[in-house]
C-alpha cells in the first residue's frame, strides 16, 4: 500500500499540532510541531481534546502520532488529558494499527512512551524513530 502526500484533508491545525486525514488508506496523523515547547497546559488540552471527535466522526483504520518534534513538558501530574486521549484510543476497535514516532528530547520520550505502554495489548502498535519507518510498518 501506498500514501498519496498529495491526497489528505487537514482537519485541525493551529501553531502546535496539524491533523491530517489520508481517505486511503484510512489514516489520521497528527504532527506535533517544534513550537510545542511554547504550548501552556491550555494550549496543549485544547490542542488535543478535538482528537476524540476526529476520532469518531472519520473512523480512521489506521493512527499515526508523530510526536517527534513535541517538546511541551508532559507532567501527568499536572494534567490528565493524556490519560484521556488514551482512554479513547483503547475504546476505538476500528483502528488496525497504531504508529508513535517519539520525541527526541528524553523527558518527553520517557512520559510519552510511559503512556503509550499502558495501551490495552488488544491494540496493535509500535514506535518508531522516524517517520518513514512508522509509515511503510502502518501501510504494510
């Protein structure tokens, strides 16, 4: 399978986060942007919190979550917005496969694959360091 980059609709964008749907194969994305170390706790939870509703309303097979350039300081302490979003992941049977890419900076890597690794072990995933990698293993 391949991914047409020219063939997708952007669902949300602001300076943080663009969400882009592929139609074929049935892929959401989303790609943190390197500004993300600028987000407030604010920005990151109404960045975030349209993914559910994308989540619903395209039924995506496949979710793609390049975090590589995401720097905002993740503290679950602080807020519990990422335990959501996961929450929602694990009750979206239609995904067949789920990619990370994960941040370089290691404080973000950590809380983030920390996170990822409480996904239900129904769910097929996997993490990646680039996003070619992530990509050819999602279309395979």
């Amino acid at each position: 399978m391949h991914l047409d980059k020219n063939s997708y609709q952007v669902i949300f964008g602001n300076k943080y986060l663009i969400i882009k749907y592929f139609p074929s194969p049935s892929l959401l994305m989303l790609h943190w942007a390197n500004t993300s170390d600028n987000m407030t706790t604010k920005d990151f939870e109404d960045s975030i919190s349209v993914v559910p509703n994308i989540i619903k309303k395209y039924s995506p097979k496949r979710f793609f979550n390049n975090m590589k350039n995401f720097r905002f300081p993740l503290d679950t302490h602080k807020t519990n917005m990422p335990m959501k979003i996961l929450s929602m992941i694990e009750e979206m049977p239609e995904f067949d496969k789920q990619a990370y890419v994960l941040p370089t900076k290691i404080d973000c890597f950590m809380a983030i694959r920390n996170l990822i690794d409480q996904l239900k072990p129904q769910f097929t995933y996997n993490i990646f360091i680039n996003e070619e990698d992530a990509l050819e293993w999602l279309l395979s």
